[in-house]
C-alpha cells in the first residue's frame, strides 16, 4: 500500500507518535498529526537510547542529525549505596553490529523527530469520540470538527485516551515506584551510565553532553511525595559517590508513578495503539524510546508490503509481540532484584551482574 491515498491520523506527538508519522512518510503515507498539549510545553529530562534504538534511527534515516547530539556511551558501571563496585557492562561490545549507545536531552532527539516528520502538528486539538466504522474510524475533537480516517494510530502514552475511546483497555497500572527526574548542570565529573543500587531504592546518573547530567532514582511505593526534592534528599543521604554532591546542587526535581500498560491486543477494528499506549513498562532497560521508535519502523514496513489495513495490522502485531513481551518480562525480572536484601544481591551481583543485566538486551540484538 506504500504510496497509497490513505487516510491516517496520529493521535500524539511524543517520540512514538513522531517517529510513527517519519517512518509512514518515507513509506509514501502523509498521515495528520495531531497533538492536545500547546507546543512547547515539555519537561526538562534526559533520555539514554541503547543501541537498537540506535539501530532504529538509522532505519528512520535521522542518525546523522542525531550524532552531534549528546553524548555516546560504552559503558554501563553498578554500584552499591556505599560507592563500592558490584558490575559493569561494556556496551561496545554487547551493542556490537547493532548501534552505539546516546544519551541526550529528551527535547533534542523530539526537535529531530518533529523535522523528520515533517513540522506539521496540529496542537490543541483532543480526540473526543472514536466511531469504528466499517473499513474507517470517525473522530470527533474536542473543537467541534470531525474527520473520517482509514487508520487511527493511537501514540499518545500509557495514560491514552485513544486505548479508552476504542475499548482497547482500561487505565495502566501502577507498578509501586515512585520517580525522580532532572538535569543538572555543571554537577560532579560523572564521564558513564552510572548506577547505585540500595534496598528497594536506586540512584542514576548519565552524562548527556556540555557538562550536564541526566538524573533518575527511583524508590519502592505508590504515592508521590508533597516535597519531592525534600524526599530525594532523605532518601538517598547515606549514598555515597557523586550522589551527595548531586544532591547539594539540585534545585528542582520532577517526581511520578511509574506504570505499565499490558493489552490482550492492540487494534480494535481500524483504530491501533503504538509505543507506551500499548507496551508501556517500568523504564529499569531504558527501552521505552527504542521499543516507539522500532514500532514505528515496523509499522510502514507493514504498511507498505500488506494488501489491506487489516493485514497490516495483523502482522504489525505478530512482529512486535515477542519484543514488547520480552522487555516487559525482562524488566519484571530486574525490578524483582530490589526486593533482594543486598546482602544477598550484592556478591551476586560482583560475581555475574555484568553477565546477568547484559542477557536482558539478548533478544533485541536480533532483527526486528
């Protein structure tokens, strides 16, 4: 269908929903993008893309705007609370053949997906009613004006209002962490990924370029606290490392529940629901970018070798399971080791950590 007059709207435009309109561009589809926040309006965070994400832009042909950005990273380096060793990955060579390893500011590679994409994004505009019609779907917004569409693709996060007008599912669910974002400039020379595990409680730092630091903790629990920067403070005063530095500098910080989204399926008539809306996880593998861009890669190819929407559709989904499934599992499996005192993970950890966290990426070092 590569080429084809087809209708398609794109409900979000995040990094999926981005990506999704690029890789249907270059298939020969014009989808209309639409987004219900005003342009602009972001968070200031970080975002580490290991190398199948790296795989991805090549495929999206966006990885020579990306390069300059950032900064690359080879190496994935584990520490107890106390700033002793437990493991590290060597990302060359785990991502060999696949792509490097980047971490950069989350609006730098969303300003390259929005070019990529073409610019155009009609801000404001909310989905209010889905109408499944036979071969179609009618949208209604929230202005007043209507649309009928031969595909609506649904890329607007794990809270998706798309997965609940097309009763694809209900709301996701909390996974019990509680997050912690920032960037910090001009903070302590931390040069890799770097990670200190505690109990029920972990503290990331990453480099993602001109000196600042992309920061992300976690801890176990349900509720965002009142005072998040108070909280982070308290929680992790006895880390040692960077981290009291880190947290002398802070002025701010972004805290959230962390969810995850798990469907029976992910298109209803020709409504379909990509990246976080319909696979969301705990971002403990960092994959929540790489598995939106590969969605979006996998879904023109789709697209443009099936002989109808609905085929398309059907074998979109046989592709993207298995992966989805596996990072999902994987995540679940790494998330179980904080409930693990760290007298017990920790010479786990030192003795195969760098074996065990890097079998968690094994499946996606394959082709989509």
């Amino acid at each position: 269908m590569g080429g084809s007059p087809l209708r398609i709207l794109v409900v979000g435009a995040g990094i999926a929903g981005l990506a999704v309109a690029r890789a249907l561009r270059m298939a020969g589809f014009r989808p209309d993008v639409t987004e219900k926040l005003p342009p602009g309006e972001s968070t200031e965070t970080g975002l580490y893309l290991p190398g199948n994400a790296a795989r991805a832009l090549h495929r999206l042909d966006l990885h020579d705007p990306v390069r300059p950005l950032g900064q690359v990273i080879r190496r994935q380096r584990f520490f107890d609370a106390a700033g002793a060793p437990l493991c590290e990955i060597d990302l060359d060579t785990l991502w060999a053949g696949v792509g490097e390893c980047r971490a950069l500011p989350r609006a730098d590679l969303h300003r390259v997906l929005l070019s990529g994409a073409g610019g155009a994004v009609r801000h404001g505009a909310e989905v209010r009613t889905l109408d499944l019609l036979p071969g179609a779907v009618g949208v209604t917004f929230t202005d007043g004006t209507t649309g009928e569409y031969d595909l609506v693709i649904g890329a607007d996060g794990p809270r998706s209002s798309v997965r609940a007008l097309a009763a694809l599912g209900g709301p996701p669910r909390p996974v019990g962490q509680v997050v912690y974002r920032a960037v910090l400039r001009d903070g302590p020379p931390v040069t890799e990924w770097t990670a200190l595990l505690g109990q029920r409680s972990g503290f990331l730092m990453v480099p993602i370029g001109a000196g600042r630091l992309h920061l992300y903790a976690d801890e176990a629990g349900t509720e965002a606290p009142t005072d998040p920067l108070a909280r982070l403070r308290d929680l992790f005063a006895d880390y040692r490392g960077p981290v009291p530095e880190v947290l002398a500098a802070l002025d701010s910080v972004h805290v959230g529940i962390t969810d995850e989204v798990e469907l029976g399926r992910w298109y209803r008539g020709r409504v379909l629901l990509v990246g976080d809306a319909a696979h969301a996880t705990a971002p403990t593998l960092s994959q929540g970018a790489a598995m939106a861009l590969e969605d979006a890669v996998v879904l023109a190819e789709s697209l443009r070798a099936a002989g109808s929407v609905d085929a398309a559709l059907v074998a979109y989904e046989s592709r993207r399971r298995p992966r989805t499934r596996w990072v999902r599992d994987r995540t679940r499996d790494r998330n179980r080791t904080r409930d693990v005192p760290p007298a017990l993970r920790d010479p786990l950890l030192r003795g195969r950590g760098g074996r065990i966290f890097g079998e968690h990426y094994r499946l996606l070092l394959g082709p989509l």
